[in-house]
C-alpha cells in the first residue's frame, strides 16, 4: 500500500505538480530523507545549471529510497530549495521529466517549493529533502 494523497475540492487546485494532502497508512515507518544536492556519487557537480543538478538530486533520492527497499511511490513530502528565481526553469524542467517517470497518473507527493538566496556553498542551485512512508 502506497500513500495516500490528494486536493480536496474545499481549496484551489495546486499551482504545480504537488497534492495538497498525503497520509501515511497505517503500518508504514516514516524514513527521513536529508536535502539532497546535484552531486554523484563521487562528489562531483553535475553540471552548473539546476537541470543537470536537479536531474542528479532526484537520482541521488531515487537511490535513497531503494536503500530502505521504497520507491518514489513511497514519497510523501518533499521540500525544494532553488537558489534564485533563474534557477526555476532549470528545477522545473527536471522535475516534470523526473515526475511523469515517477508519478504517471499524477499522483504527486506533497510539496513545497521556496526561493532562497542561497544554499551550502554557490555553486548549489538547487536542494530537495523528503519524507517517505516505507511499509513496515
């Protein structure tokens, strides 16, 4: 059994591609995922640009969840970080490619998504961390 989520009709439909609810079922442990960045696995930047960074971050946090033996299906929050508005397009470029392999019916984890001066160090454009609901 996967999360639950979805947008009740009580409140507008979100802006982009999040649920405004997810809910953890029963007998799932919660698995804390910390900000993941556009570093490989051998510490290197994948690329200045959000894109390729966010492209990497979204592998690194696929990489993550088959750690605990989940998936992205198993995703219920996430939290981004884009360091300034020129990064949006980069992040969301990524992410709709990463999504429609992720979530193809659309069923999206909970989101949100900030604008920030900036993150650890200046090359970093962009920053996701995560929760996930893993069956116990």
């Amino acid at each position: 059994m996967k999360p639950r989520r979805w947008n009740p009709d009580t409140v507008a439909p979100p802006l982009g591609r999040y649920s405004h609810l997810a809910e953890v079922p029963a007998g799932h442990r919660l698995v804390f995922l910390a900000g993941q960045l556009g570093v490989g696995p051998d510490g290197t930047l994948a690329g200045p640009g959000a894109e390729a960074q966010a492209h990497q971050l979204f592998a690194n946090l696929g990489a993550l969840l088959a750690a605990e033996g989940a998936g992205p299906e198993h995703l219920v929050k996430l939290l981004t970080l884009v360091a300034g508005t020129e990064h949006l397009d980069g992040y969301r470029a990524a992410q709709a490619e990463t999504f429609a392999a992720w979530f193809p019916d659309g069923d999206y984890p909970a989101q949100t998504l900030a604008v920030v001066a900036g993150l650890a160090r200046p090359e970093f454009a962009v920053e996701v961390e995560a929760v996930a609901a893993v069956p116990g």
